[in-house]
C-alpha cells in the first residue's frame, strides 16, 4: 500500500531519529536501511510512533510504500555510498519522482548528482542538516539547494520538522544545486574555528592562569549571558562541571585530546582559498585538528624540545586577564563568522546562486551548533546593507568589534611567550584581521617588488634600464615575445651584453608589448666592437590591422 509521505534511508542514529521527528509530526515514513538489524532496531526504539513508520526490507518494497511523486530521503555516509544508494533506487523510480541527499555531501557532488538526475527525468535536492543527533531528533536547522518547484513537494514536512525561532522555521530554500550544502560546508567551518578558540581559551585559563576545570565552567557560564551567548559556550560550560562517575575525574580530563574530522571543516578550507576569499581561523582550526590527530609526533617533540610553562601575565591580575581572555574570543567569533559569510558570498556570485544571507544567518538562530545571539545582529546587517563588504563594517557588529579587537593580538603574543600552550593557531589565525586595518597594504608592496637576476656573464655593473627601453623577452627571430614582463631589450649582436649583465623583471609591467606593439632596438655599432654607449631607445609600431576590408578604424 503507497501511503506513505516520504521514505528515509539509512537508519544511522541522524537517519532513525530525523525519521522520528517526522512521525512525531504526523507523517507516515517509510523506512530502509541495507543491513535489516537496523530497520529492525529503529522499530523497537520507536515505541508509540511505529504506528506512523512502514519497516521495508529490499528496495522494491520502499519504492512501492511511498506515495507519488515519490520523496526519498538519503541519509548515508558522503562520498560512494551515495552514489551506489541513487544506483540501486534510479531503476526503480518513475520520471518526476524526487531523491534528496540530506548527508554532509561535497557541493561538488551535489551538481554532478543534480545533472545526471535531471537528464534521467529525476529530480534531486541537497540537503544541509545542522544539530546533531538531538537536532534531528527535536529540530534541526535545515539549508536546502535544489529547484524551487522540488522544494515545493517537501517544504512542509522540512519546515514541520525544523527547529524553530519564536516560532519561525529554521529552514530555508537558499539557491539552486549544491546551495545547501556549500552552506552547510562553510557552517562546519565556522563551527571548526569557534570550537578551536574556545578549546584555546580553556587551554590558557587552565595551563596560564591555573583554574580548575569547574573554575573555567563557572566563568564560561558567566561568559554566555553576554555577547559570548551561544550553544557553544554554554555547552563548554556543562561540559567543564561535570565530573566522569567512572573515575571521580573532571570529564575534560579523561578526554583524549585528539579531534578528528568529517571534511566539511577542510572543504571550507579549501573553498576560500579557490575562491581568493581570506579565511585564517578557518583555516588554522582544520591544521589544529591535524596537529591534535599527531599525538604520538607530539609526544617526542615535547620530549626532544621539552620547556616549562610559564604563567600568564596578561593585565597583571586573573580578573583582568579573564575579562582579557572573554574579549579576545568575542574578537575571535566575531572574525570567524565574518570569514565564513564572506566565503558564502563569493560562491553566490561565482556560483550564480544568490544566496540571501540575512536568511542563512535566521536559520542558523537555533537547531545548529552555531546558533548565537550574534546571528540577531548579522542577519540585521544583511538586511540593511545586503552587499556589505565586512561583517565587521555593519552597525550592529563594529562597537562589539572595536572594543574586543585589541585583545586578540595581546592575547596571542602572551599566549606563544607562554610555552607550551602557545598552540594556540585559531586566536592567531584571527589576530592578523583583527590588526590589519590600514589604508597602506605594507608588506604587500614587497610582494610586487622588482626583482634583480645575475645573467651570469662578466662585465661591468649593470646600470638601470630607462622605462621606454623595458622590452619583452627576445624570440628566436630577434623581436621581442608578446609577453608581460619587462625584461632586456633584444640585441642581434653582442655589443650590449654588458649593459645588460641583469634583467629587469616587473610582474604586470605595461612596456609597448601589453599595448600589443611590435618593438626592435636598432643598433649602429660596429659589428664585433665593444661600447660603453647607452644602446639607442627602441622604435614601435603599431600592431597590424586585423579589421575586415572597408572597415573604418
């Protein structure tokens, strides 16, 4: 019988429990997991809602439980299990029946599923889902990418099942194809640098100012009814009083301190390097994660360079230094969302997606790991100034920022005079935004520096070359290579090679080649003769016509 409103496949705990979440609210699931023991446990864990839930045991049985056009739900492992997921079920399907990838997916996969679904007659969606296994169980929050006509099929069980923020669903159509899950991808970012600063900041009030794990829990839960109020926050605090029944220990201390990875922290990594858009904390929160993986290098390094701690001396006092800490990780959260919002917007316009990021930072206000109360003022900046070039620029933001700003980088340079807890990479992946404020690029002025290369032939020392004499490199034919580069003038004889013992190289220079003109040098010297004379300047002409006959110039 075909009554049921959507199927799940992959019975995982975010699977059974997303499935739970939507029986809870009324709809009928069809359930299938490859293995039968999971269909099977997620049944006998289901109590009164498995009178909502249809246990399939091959895909043939699902495919026929699901009313049309068909929704199926995959909630598998990224990567080859969704691809031999879709290959099992496309036989089955009919045109128009849709298949939803609601896993951590690479967009890049997205848009490849997408496509060749679509040229099947399928259609797909992605899927991000933030919260964890208690989200999608309770309420997640939820960023799909897909067409708007698909969304339309499953938008109210999506929005039935989401979290919600005074009353307003966590959930949201943001663009087409991989939208969803880029988004998700840039969320786990965010979520990678927030955890790893917080995870320092712990580091420096234990190891620096010599508090106790319940000490540091108490000033993370003072910490969470200011600016700093956050899921993330709040649950460090939690975390850090309570006590492991097994041992008698504080919990933190019976943790091993190795943090793997899914990929979506890397790809977010990777994304703003390949889109040019700056992202420092995200970035040193992936390499933390694969320093802390290395314990075993760590553990002969500390014992080949071994050194004490040394205590920290930030604002001469504890309450001052604490007051310090909470400043410079505001400084840090307010930098990591401004990183990953800026990612986020330079995927919509090269991706054409138009993402409306006002409403990525609404669904974000609860059901995700990220929710905070900054999200209020970041989703106000977007819609005042849709286009803003910095978060930190946004009327809402800037006050915050400017007083916490100043504490990042004394942190950080206290923090690596401290010794051993001076892995701190996050905090000083963030510092360098938090300093580099001025009008004047700096360092970046060297970057393009004129650079000198010894010809290494004898004569005497080179002297500088006058700028209309900064030809192209010379070919074969002794003309000079449509070339950018600034480099010796060509020369068909030898008199010149002392003139010109070095070259003179500008990167994106504007010598007579980018303007596209033919150049030579002409030379009067004496065939074979020596001359200390400066060569002649060149002489251009201008490019060939290539306009068709009778054109007028």
């Amino acid at each position: 019988m075909s009554d049921a409103d959507i199927a799940v496949v992959g019975l995982a705990v975010m699977g059974r429990n997303l499935a739970f979440n939507m029986a809870e609210k009324g709809f009928r699931v069809a359930l299938y997991n490859r293995s039968v023991e999971r269909t099977d446990e997620a049944m006998a864990l289901a109590g009164p809602l498995a009178e909502r839930l249809i246990p399939c045991r091959s895909p043939e049985e699902l495919v026929a439980a699901v009313k049309k056009p068909r929704a199926i739900l995959l909630m598998v492992q990224a990567g080859a299990a969704v691809d031999e997921s879709i290959a099992r079920l496309q036989p089955l399907l009919d045109k128009g029946d849709a298949l939803i990838d609601a896993g951590n997916a690479n967009f890049h996969d997205t848009v490849r599923r997408e496509a060749a679904l679509d040229k099947a007659g399928l259609a797909f969606l992605g899927v991000g889902v933030s919260g964890g296994e208690e989200g999608a169980r309770h309420g997640p929050s939820i960023m799909v990418g897909g067409k708007p006509e698909v969304y339309g099929r499953v938008d109210k069980i999506f929005t039935a099942i989401a979290a919600k923020f005074e009353a307003t669903p966590c959930c949201a159509l943001l663009g087409t194809d991989g939208a969803g899950h880029f988004v998700k991808t840039i969320h786990n970012g965010i979520e990678y640098a927030d955890m790893q600063m917080i995870g320092e900041v712990y580091g420096l009030l234990r190891r620096g100012l010599g508090l106790t794990p319940v000490e540091i829990g108490d000033v993370f839960e003072r910490w969470s009814k200011g600016p700093l109020s956050s899921y993330l926050v709040d649950i460090t605090a939690t975390v850090l009083k309570t006590v492991d029944p097994k041992t008698g220990k504080p919990l933190v201390d019976v943790i091993v301190d190795s943090a793997g990875q899914k990929g979506t922290g890397r790809w977010s990594a990777i994304e703003a390097l390949a889109l040019g858009a700056p992202a420092s904390s995200i970035t040193a929160a992936v390499e933390a994660r694969g320093v802390s993986a290395e314990r075993a290098l760590r553990k002969t390094l500390s014992e080949r360079f071994p050194g004490a701690a040394q205590p920290l001396t930030l604002a001469g006092n504890r309450e001052a230094a604490i007051e310090l800490l909470e400043q410079a990780l505001l400084a840090g959260k307010i930098l990591a969302y401004t990183e990953g919002f800026a990612i986020m917007s330079a995927a919509s316009r090269e991706y054409g997606w138009k993402l409306p990021l006002a409403e990525v930072a609404r669904i974000w206000r609860a059901g995700c790991i990220i929710r905070s109360t900054l999200l209020d003022r970041i989703a106000s900046a977007y819609d005042q100034t849709p286009d803003i070039e910095s978060l930190v620029l946004a009327p809402g933001l800037t006050p915050l920022f400017e007083g916490a700003a100043g504490a990042l980088p004394e942190v950080v340079a206290e923090a690596f005079r401290h010794g051993p807890v001076g892995r701190d990479l996050a905090l000083a992946g963030a510092a360098p935004a938090a300093l580099d404020r001025r009008p004047d690029p700096g360092p970046a002025r060297l970057l393009r520096r004129p650079r000198l290369r010894p010809d290494r032939r004898r004569g005497p020392a080179p002297r500088p070359l006058e700028p209309e004499r900064r030809l192209t490199r010379r070919t074969a034919s002794g003309f000079p290579a449509a070339t950018g580069s600034r480099m010796r003038p060509a020369q068909p004889g030898r008199e010149h090679r002392a003139e010109n013992r070095y070259r003179l190289i500008l990167d994106g220079g504007r010598g007579p080649a980018r303007e596209g003109r033919t150049c030579r040098t002409k030379s009067t010297a004496t065939p074979g003769a020596r001359t200390s004379a400066a060569p002649p300047a060149p002489r251009c002409s201008p490019p060939p016509s290539t306009a068709p006959a009778g054109a007028s110039s």
